[in-house]
C-alpha cells in the first residue's frame, strides 16, 4: 500500500502500490484549482482507496468533483462519474513517495503553458540557489 496525505495532516490516505494511470495533466482546470503549471494524477479503483479525514469537495466542472483539505487547502482527489465511474485521481504528489509510480504520460498538452516545454533549457538548481549577486 502507498499512503499519503495534505500538508497540514488532517486527511490522509491510503491506496494499492499501481494506478490504472498515471499523467501529469496540462488542463486549465488543473493549473487553476493547484496554482501550479500542471498537476500529476495517480488514477485508482475507489473502493481500494481508503480516506481519512473529511475532504471538503468542490464541483469544479459539471460531472467532476475535486477533494481537497479544508484546513490547509491542499489538492487530493478528483471523481467523474461520467469518464471514470467507481473511480478515483489521486494528485501523487501528495504521496509519501511520489516516485513509487511511474509516470506515464503527459495529457491535455493543448492547453499546457508554453514555458513548460521549455524547462529542460533552463538552469537547475538542487536546492535554492540564494539572493542574486550584488550589482
């Protein structure tokens, strides 16, 4: 089993060690709702996941609906009876070890913010780099 939870500890999870999928999403929805260029989701059957704590849920779209911690705002599930019945998104970086799965793929790349395709050109740093030198 994988578990994991929102930042402040107040829900948790537990899940089976493989997705159905798993995708980093580019969607306009995803970056709006995690203030983030792109959200990676971990798809898993509902009844194998086991939730903690009570997630305050969100209508976001018609059929889906995001999951997420009332207390420190963190992003944890999202459902949609309609294209995934008796299912359930996990964003895997709220897990205790987000490289337990693999990732699969990138989806809704339509929509991903430009600057994204161009991340591997830019400087890396392990850890944050400092203030800027003095000029």
């Amino acid at each position: 089993m994988l578990t994991g939870g929102c930042h402040c500890g107040a829900i948790r999870y537990e899940t089976a060690d493989e997705a159905i999928h798993h995708a980093l999403c580019h969607c306009t929805d995803c970056r709006k709702c995690a203030g983030a260029p792109a959200v990676a989701w971990a798809l898993a059957p509902a009844d194998q996941v086991k939730i903690t704590g009570e997630p305050v849920w969100y209508a976001s779209s018609e059929h889906g609906r995001r999951g997420f911690c009332g207390r420190c705002g963190t992003g944890l599930f999202y459902t949609n009876a309609v294209i995934f019945p008796d299912q359930i998104d996990i964003q895997s970086a709220t897990l205790e070890d987000p490289d337990a799965i693999p990732l699969q793929g990138q989806i809704q790349t339509a929509e991903r913010i430009g600057w994204m395709t161009e991340l591997h050109r830019l400087p890396s740093f392990e850890r944050y780099p400092g203030p800027p030198p003095e000029t």
